[in-house]
C-alpha cells in the first residue's frame, strides 16, 4: 500500500516536470546552475576517486576484467526483464531471461558470457526507457551528486528501478527470492564495480573528451541524452536534421 | 633550367594530390582514407609536425568542414550576416582541424575494419565501421555519414560513435555557449579561437 501511494506521489511529480519540456528529443534545463556546480563536484570525484581506480582495473589481466564485465552485465539484466514484461516486447524478454538463465548457470555466476556465443544479445532497459517507449518526454535535465545526468523522467526512472528490480529486493530491500538474499553492501558493491567497469572501458573517450571540449558540461549532457534516447528507440537515426542543412 | 624546376615542382604537386585522391564508392573512400590515416599518425619516421599536415590536407580535402560548421551552428546560421558567418567559418574550421588530429592521434594504434555501407538517399550514404583498440578494450562502432550529393566527390559529415553523433554533440555544445550569451556569435568565434590558441 504504502508502494502504491510512493509511486503515485512520484507519478504526479514525473508528469509535472515532464509537462514543462514535453519534447523528445532535447531536454531543458531544471536548474543550470545547481547542474553545473554538482558537475563540477563529480569532475573533482572522478579525477580523485573513479579515475584512479579505473586506470587500476584496466592494468588486470583481460580475463579477471572480461569476467567482471560479464558479472555485473548480467546481473543488471535482472531489472531488464520486468522492463520488456512493461514494454510488451516478449523478444527481448525471451533473450533477457535466456541470456540470464544460461549464463548464471553455464557461465559460473556470470563470469562467462556463453549466450552471447549462441546470439543472444539483449539489451538493457530500464524504468525511464519504458516510459520513453511510452512516449513519455525527458523533462528537464539536471546533474545528480555521484550518479551524474540524469532528466525529470529518468531520475524518477531510476528510483522507481530499486524498486522493480529483482536484484534491488534481494539486496537493497533484503528480501528474499528463490530462496536467495543479500545486502544493501551487496547492491552498493555491484553498482561501484559497474561504475568503474563503465569508466575504465572509456578511458580514452573521456579524456580525448576533455580535451576537445569548449563546454564539456554541455557535450556530456547532448551525449546522455542522445544515448538515452537511442536506447529508447533501440536504434539511431538523425537524417531529418542534416535533411534541414540541405534546404 | 627554370622550366625543369617548375616541371618537377607540378610533377611532386600532380602525385601528391593523386595520392590523396580515394575512391568514390562511399565504403571503399572511409576504408581507404582512416587506413591511410592511421598509417601516417603510427608512422615512426614522421615527427609531429608532418603528421598534422597531413592530417589537416586530407580533413580539408575530403570532409565537408563548411557543412558542419553551418550545422553546428543551428538555427543562428539563418540569422547571423555574412562577415559573421564567414569569421565562425574561419574559426571553425581551425578548432575542426585541431581537435580532429588529436581524436585521431588518440585511436592511431587501433585496427580499423569497414563493415558494410547504408545507402540512406541519394545525398548521404551511412559507411559502418568497427575499431578495434590496440590495448584490447572494447570495440568501437563507428558509422560515417558521407554526403554524395557530387557522386564524384563524396565528402565526410559526421562521425557517429555508438549511436552518437558527433556533429550533433558539437552542435549543442555550440548552442549551450549561445544560449548562456545572447546568441552572440562573436562570444562562440573567441571560445573556438582561444581553443585553437591552447
């Protein structure tokens, strides 16, 4: 009950913001300058924090980093399952529950990726994908302290995620599902490896980023949003915006 | 005397540009201009400097800089004068040159393979792409956007890295710096020449 009432709370503020910049393709700003504060923080936290360890975690052996990788990858696709359930894409659900079956089990835990060498390919979605795929608007933007870019729709995306995801009831909640529980030192530990997983395998972007950028706040937050909204569509496609240029 | 000089000298101009001259099939042009690319940044005998050059020769012959200044620009391009737009074009195309070297120098020692090409109209043709990082990270997909409008003369316009556009990036990153200084262009033509000074 008390679920219901958090959800119907956050239902009414998602459709609020999401009101003010009901456009799909780019995203306003909620608070710039509270944005570019709190980004600037992270910058200071990765250069201190994620950084290091990420240039760290890229001097293992291939193995022991492909393993992790595969890890965490699979146990996020845990909250990709209820996620196509919501889509009504029973494909994808199909190759989320097949890719997690076979390689918890085949693949030790997840450390081995053996459905992907039978094509099975899923892709990660999330709560703020599927109201995308509802056409449902970004909001406005805003930088959260650690977490990074997120939007009005994204943000509430990611806290109704902890409770939708299987892997979150188990660990953050300590619940318990087909007889298995955890911690919330669990769900923190799998989402700082996923953190520095995801920065060590940029590197180089990120740095070459730095580099060439006048405004990296601003390359970072057209970066986010377009790769939300790839993800949302499962697919890329800018051909209307340069069709304008030839006008 | 004189005449063999300047015969030499159109001799050394006429095989330097051939050789600079790629294909005009969308995917066999990508293929061949990031190979060469990529064998001239790797390329121990060259010091820095040559390397640049080259890489500013080929950028300016075969990617649509003027293009993609204009799209970066967004809207204000159907506002701003022409002496505006002709110094942001000035000025682009130094801040292009200088941040596509050091892009370049920074995936040099990667294995490039073209995959297949997607002809979207009879203007552009998407080329697809992999990178596969020296240092064994991930693999890279990398899309070209190649403008065919001159079937004889196709001419880059955007790279897109996973799904994501580097014009467009470029672009709203541009739009931000407008918008938080009343659109002025001049503001954007500073920021792109202290870049460039760096």
């Amino acid at each position: 009950m008390q679920l219901v009432k958090k959800l119907k709370k956050g239902l009414i503020i998602l459709s609020v913001l999401t009101l003010i910049t009901p456009a799909v393709y780019s995203a306003e700003e909620c608070f710039e300058g509270t944005s570019r504060a709190i980004f600037k923080f992270n910058m200071a936290l990765d250069d201190i924090v994620l950084e290091p360890l990420a240039k760290g975690y890229n001097k293992l052996p291939s193995p022991i980093k492909q393993g992790t990788s595969n890890f965490t990858s699979n146990i996020g696709l845990l909250l990709s399952i209820p996620n196509n359930l919501l889509q009504g894409n029973f494909q994808e659900l199909g190759q989320s529950i097949g890719s997690f079956a076979i390689n918890s089990t085949v693949g030790i835990l997840g450390f081995f990726n053996p459905a992907e060498k039978i094509g099975l390919k899923p892709h990660k979605e999330d709560v703020g994908q599927t109201l995308g795929s509802y056409g449902i608007g970004p909001g406005c933007y805003f930088v959260l302290p650690v977490l990074g870019p997120t939007t009005a729709r994204d943000g509430f995306g990611l806290l109704v995620d902890t409770y939708l995801d299987p892997f979150a009831h188990i660990t953050l909640r300590e619940k318990e599902l087909f007889s298995t529980s955890g911690n919330s030192l669990d769900y923190y530990s799998v989402k700082a490896t996923t953190a520095i997983d995801f920065r060590a395998d940029n590197e180089k972007n990120f740095e070459s980023l730095e580099k060439n950028s006048i405004d990296l706040y601003s390359s970072l937050k057209s970066i986010y949003l377009q790769d939300r909204e790839n993800k949302i569509k499962n697919s890329f496609d800018d051909s209307d915006e340069w069709g304008n240029l030839d006008k | 005397m004189k005449r063999i000089g300047i015969y030499l000298v159109s001799l050394v101009l006429f095989f330097s540009n051939s050789l600079l001259a790629y294909s005009t099939n969308p995917k066999d042009f990508v293929n061949e201009l990031v190979n060469d690319a990529i064998s001239k940044l790797s390329d121990k005998n060259l010091n820095e400097d040559q390397k640049k050059t080259f890489i500013e020769k080929i950028a300016l012959e075969n990617v649509d800089i003027n293009a993609l200044g204009l799209y970066t620009l967004g809207e204000l391009r159907k506002s701003s004068n022409e002496e505006s737009i002709l110094n942001y074009q000035k000025s682009f195309e130094k801040y292009f040159l200088k941040s596509l070297t050091s892009r370049l120098s920074d995936y040099s020692s990667s294995k490039f393979e073209v995959i297949e090409e997607d002809k979207k109209s009879s203007n552009y043709t998407i080329v697809q792409s992999k990178v596969t990082p020296s240092d064994g990270g991930p693999e890279i997909k990398i899309d070209w956007r190649v403008y065919t409008k001159n079937p004889d003369k196709p001419l880059i316009r955007d790279l897109i890295v996973e799904g994501l556009s580097l014009a467009r990036t470029q672009k709203e990153e541009f739009s931000s710096i407008l918008s938080s200084n009343n659109n002025d262009i001049k503001i954007l033509i500073n920021k792109l020449d202290e870049f460039t000074k760096k």
